[in-house]
C-alpha cells in the first residue's frame, strides 16, 4: 500500500509533464478486437470515430496489402482486409508512439515489451479458468481479456514518463537492470524519491482504469503475498491481476530466475496448481500466441 506522503510527491513530481490524456477511442478499440469473436464491423465504428487512428489504419491497408486494384478509402473495408491481427498491431503501435513513447532509443524499445505483454496476459485470462481449480471454482474472480491486455500494455508505463522527466533515467535504468543486486523500485526510490510503480498508477487513475487494475499496477514489484486463507474477496480480483503479470513476465523472460523461483511456489497454491498444470498453462498460451501470429 503505497503512503499518501508518497502519492502525493510523486503527483507534484509529474506536474506539468506532458502526460497523455485518457486515450478513450483506442481503449475501446482495443477492448472490441479482444472479444472472444471480435466483430469486425464494431472495431470499424469505433476506429472511425478517431481521424489519426482511421488515417492510420487506412494508410496500413493502402500500403501492406499487395495486388489492391484501387485505393482502400472505407474504414470498414480497410478493418476487413486487414484482419483482426493487423488491426491490433496497428491501434497498439500508434497508442504507444503517441501517448507514451518517443522516438529511438529506450523509449521505443519498451514499445516491443508493452505490446507482447499484453497480448499473453490477455491469453492468460482466458486459459487460467480453464486449468486452474481455484479460478473454475470461483474462489478467484474472472479477469477479462480486454482487462489482463490493458495490465500488460500499461504496468510499466510509469518507466516511460520517468524517461521524460529525467535526462539521467535511461542509463540509471540500463544499469539498475544490467547489475541485478538491488530492485529497481528500491534504486529509483534512493535516486529519484519516487518510482515507476507509483507514476504508473497515478496516470492509470487518471484515466480512470479499473481500480483493481490501477491496484496491480501500483504493487506488481512488491511480494504479492499468495496466500489462500484470509483474502478478502475484494482483494482477490487485484491479486488475480497480479498473478497474470508475474505469469507473463515469467513465460515472456522478464523475470529471472530467483525472482520467479521467489514466487512460483505461493503463486502455485493461491491458484490451486501444480508445475504440471504450470507448464500446461504455459504451453497453452504459447500455442495460442503462434497460432494468433500465423492466422494473421
């Protein structure tokens, strides 16, 4: 639980930044292609109602598409032609490059991480229930695609606005992660007085995410603490959350070895598994993301 003392140094700290503005039009793009069977024709609507987003995604259609014998000026056929894959690629890279990124150097690279994040912590939401006793039970709470892809892509958004605000971030950043002897909140805490945790929930709250989401957001670094008897059921959809991140970050090679060894064991029993069912989820979510890639 992060002090208010804190929240409110780091509000002060981030005054005046250029932060982005709750991006309505492309959340709910991208809540629409995470369906279960996405409705292309609702994606379409919802793409047109931004002019940067259309241009975008009819600039996509008119130039990776060969064999076109006329311009694509349609939102809807361009959304069509595309696929839903493409689509998603296209709406992530132009929320990150324009809310968040700039251009070359750390802050472009994080894009690449944002985007594979959420798109296996949208495949996690979907397959826990399957496998996981505790999900199917329903002691946990279900999380929604749409929800766990919006974890992935903004848990460490915080990292980018700290880019911004300090010129010294990046190579402090650089090394923090190259030495591995201390843990980057602790570091940017002594260095800065805040971290990248904290900054991220704030700009999620600001635009007005879910509060379990916000919650996650704001403890993914902390010990989350899995342990089964005593949870509040109010506590149990941010935990939830938390776990699909520490999965992702463990099945897309964020986490190392001690860190994911640290939590393996309590994830397992908050979520009634065991390594047999771990590395079946694993493989599901695997399978899932290639066959997403070669559909598209």
């Amino acid at each position: 639980m992060a002090k208010k003392t804190d929240l409110k140094r780091t509000r002060k700290l981030i005054e005046g930044m250029a932060i982005p503005s709750r991006p309505t039009v492309m959340l709910e793009a991208i809540k629409a292609q995470n369906t279960f069977a996405p409705d292309l024709q609702a994606v379409a609507h919802v793409i047109a109602r931004d002019v940067v987003l259309s241009s975008r995604v009819l600039q996509e259609a008119n130039t990776a598409l060969p064999g076109l014998k006329r311009k694509v000026s349609s939102i809807e056929q361009a959304v069509m032609l595309l696929g839903i894959g493409r689509v998603r690629k296209v709406v992530t890279s132009l929320f990150l490059s324009t809310s968040l990124i700039g251009k070359g150097g750390a802050l472009h690279r994080l894009r690449h991480r944002y985007a594979e994040a959420g798109r296996v912590a949208a495949a996690l939401a979907e397959e826990l229930p399957r496998i996981s006793p505790a999900c199917h039970s329903g002691y946990l709470p279900p999380v929604e695609s749409d929800e766990a892809y919006a974890l992935g892509l903004f848990h460490d958004c915080g990292l980018s606005l700290l880019m911004q605000k300090f010129a010294d971030y990046e190579g402090f950043y650089d090394e923090v992660r190259k030495k591995g002897e201390i843990s980057l909140v602790a570091a940017e805490n002594d260095r800065f007085r805040t971290n990248h945790c904290l900054v991220g929930f704030l700009l999620c709250e600001d635009w007005q995410l879910p509060k379990p989401l916000c919650q996650a957001i704001l403890n993914h670094h902390q010990d989350p603490g899995f342990i089964r008897a005593g949870k509040k059921a109010k506590n149990r959809k941010t935990l939830t959350l938390q776990t699909i991140l520490k999965l992702s970050e463990w099945i897309t090679g964020e986490l190392s070895v001690n860190e994911w060894e640290s939590v393996r064991g309590g994830l397992l029993g908050f979520l009634d598994m065991d390594d047999t069912q771990l590395k079946q989820l694993r493989d599901k979510v695997q399978y899932a993301l290639r066959t997403s890639e070669e559909g598209n």
